[in-house]
C-alpha cells in the first residue's frame, strides 16, 4: 500500500516544481487514502467470465481496475 501523506506530498512537489512559461501551480489535497488490494478471482468464476463474453459478444472479457476520482482544475 501507499501512505497517502507521502504520496500526496510527491505529487505537490512534482506538479509546482518549475512550472512552464511563469504558470500559477498550486495543489492541493482534499484528502488521501492508502487504497486497497483485491482479492484473486478463483478460476471458477475468470472461466465464467471469458465464456460469458465470448458466446455474447464474441470476443474475451475485458478487465479493468478503476480508483477514486482524479479533479484536474484550470483556471
């Protein structure tokens, strides 16, 4: 896991270190959170999956991991 205080710290320094062009960057964290990390899917149910996909749409599943939002202002 990360710890998000240093984390959050990393990204501030990296984003307002020498902004391009005499820019305005600040960051600002709401929050942070460490994350989580799931749990392998048993054979059983990827194999179920796969072959859902393929007699529906005919092609193989497709995963995807999503996180927490990511806000990107500009003003």
């Amino acid at each position: 896991m990360v710890d998000a205080e240093v984390a959050s710290q990393a990204l501030k320094s990296a984003l307002e270190h020498d902004p391009p062009s005499g820019a305005d960057v600040r960051f600002v964290a709401e929050k942070g959170a460490a994350g989580w990390n799931a749990h392998l899917w048993g054979p059983w149910l990827e194999e179920a999956c796969e072959s859902a996909s393929n007699t529906h749409f005919g092609k193989g599943a497709v995963w995807m991991g999503e996180g927490e939002r990511f806000h990107l202002w500009a003003c």
